[in-house]
C-alpha cells in the first residue's frame, strides 16, 4: 500500500505471505509501485520501518536509504 500527496509517496505497508517469500514477488510488487509513481511525477517517496524490522535489509538491497530523520507519533 502506497499513497502519493501531488509531492511525495509513501509506502504504507509491503507484505508477502511467509510460504512465498523469496521468490521476487515483493521485489515486483515494489518496482510496480515505484512505476506508478514515477508515472504520477513522483519525484521521492518514504518508507517507515521500525528499526528491528527484518526486513529493512530487503529495502536496502533494493535501494532504500536511511535517512536522518524523526518520525512522530500519538495515539489517539
């Protein structure tokens, strides 16, 4: 899931079911979403991730960077 404001993306939640992971198909569905917004003039998008999330090595081989930013947040 992803969502594009007119300036910038972000990518909400990228999930593949345990029992097919491995098999390029989080890769595809990444790269088919980074299409769409570039088709949309999408300059940059964002990604959030929790810092012990497994999967951030994922994001980075595939060329999400971290980037030097605070993330906020309030339950409500």
């Amino acid at each position: 899931m992803g969502g594009y404001d007119g300036r910038r993306a972000l990518v909400y939640h990228l999930a593949v079911c345990e029992k097919f992971r491995q098999q390029g198909i989080g890769k595809a569905l990444m790269e088919t979403l980074e299409e769409l917004l570039r088709e949309m003039g999408c300059l940059r998008s964002y990604l959030l991730i929790t810092k012990d999330n497994p999967a951030i090595e994922f994001y980075q081989k595939h060329g999400w960077q971290v980037l030097d930013l605070f993330a906020l947040g309030k339950d409500l």
